[in-house]
C-alpha cells in the first residue's frame, strides 16, 4: 500500500530564507507526482507535477525534485517571502491508478 | 467556467440528516474525483468517475456513502444518515487525461 510523508510537518522560518520541505513514498512504482499548496479554508492549487520519467520542474521560485528510485521529491522555496506561508502538500498517483494519494502536508510560516 | 466550483461552501447538518454536495467540473475534464479532507491531515480519495462511469469507489468509508455523475459533467456526493465522523473538508478535482488535478473550494461539512 502506497504511503506518502512528508517532513517536517510544521515550520517557521525568517522571511528571506531558502526552504526545503521534504516527500518520501513507499512504492517507488508512481505515474507523477504532484506539489500543492493550501491556503487556510481554502482548496488546493497545483504548484508542480513532476512525470515519473523527469528529474525536476522549476516554476519561478519553486523548484521540486524527484528520485523516483529512492522513493523521494524535494520542494526547494529560494528567498522565502510572508506570502508563502500555508500548508504544502505532496501527492503522488500510482502507477496503474487514477487517483492522488497525499501526505498530511507541512504547514509553512514565513514572517517578516 | 474557469474552475472547479463546489457547493454550498458550508453545511451544517444534524446528526441523522441527509446531505448532498455538489461539484461543477471544469468543462471538457473526463475524470472527477471526490476526496476527504480531515482537519490537519491531507485529502484522502473517496471515489472516481470517468465520464459517468464510476470506476473506483474504493475509498467510500461506508455504505452510507454514495456518488453519482449521471450525465458525465455534474457530480453529487450524498451521506445518508451523517454522523459526527463524517465532519470533514469534502474536495472536488477534475482532470484531462493525467496531466495534472484542478481542485475545487471544497465544502465543509459539520454534523451535530
């Protein structure tokens, strides 16, 4: 059964600083994986989907990681800004499957 | 339209009431998808349709459960007889083919 986690689950950093938050799943047999990001009482909006068969995606500041073999993603944040703060959450679907399995996510708090 | 629009966006039900949630999938998006949301955890799938064809209801938590999309657009999630587990964030996504999921606002159930 496919798990996903993710450290660490909360964090508190200064504004200006760079982020790592971490994915790891169990079953390295995965079609994509996906980074969401969760505003308090809000859905979910699509940060990066990372093809199984790719390395990385980058979008503007964001930049995520897949080592499928190792069962691992990284989510790199450069120049942290307030703005960013919220919950990030990472999914992946299994291969053979049309459906998101998610970690519970780490809750970003970046102030000024 | 645009987006995945869910309604209502809050519902407070009596322990023992039925209740029906909707999801407008964005135009054209073959698959949808019902999730789960606990407070602090991340989104757990209930359930699949492609077109109007539910091909995995999988992660229903009980036979009070029940979901349907009779024309392949529009879809309702219905929980007969609510019980005070079933207070959760309830999530819509669609998607086309597999590049990548568009969620909806989502809507809070709260049962008394």
């Amino acid at each position: 059964k496919q798990e996903v986690t993710q450290i660490p689950a909360a964090l508190s950093v200064p504004e200006g600083e760079n982020l790592v938050l971490n994915c790891s799943f169990t079953d390295s047999a995965i079609y994509n994986l996906q980074w969401f990001r969760q505003d308090p009482g809000k859905g979910l909006t699509s940060l990066l989907l990372i093809q199984s068969s790719q390395r990385e995606q980058t979008s503007g500041r964001l930049n995520a990681s897949l080592d499928k073999s190792s069962g691992r993603s990284t989510l790199y944040i450069a120049a942290s800004q307030p703005g960013d703060s919220a919950t990030y959450l990472c999914a992946v679907v299994p291969g053979g499957y049309n459906k998101l399995i998610f970690g519970a996510g780490t809750r970003l708090a970046v102030h000024p | 339209g645009a987006g995945v629009s869910q309604s209502p966006r809050y519902k407070v039900a009596k322990r023992g009431q039925d209740v029906a949630l909707r999801c407008d999938p964005i135009s054209g998006h073959v698959s949808l998808f019902w999730y789960q949301q606990a407070l602090g955890q991340g989104p757990e799938f209930l359930t699949y349709f492609q077109n109007e064809a539910q091909l995995d209801k999988s992660g229903l938590p009980s036979d009070r459960f029940f979901a349907e999309r009779p024309e392949g657009s529009v879809s309702t999630l219905k929980i007969q007889r609510t019980q005070q587990e079933d207070s959760a964030v309830y999530l819509c996504a669609s998607s086309w083919e597999n590049y990548g999921y568009t969620f909806g606002s989502g809507t809070r159930l709260t049962v008394v």
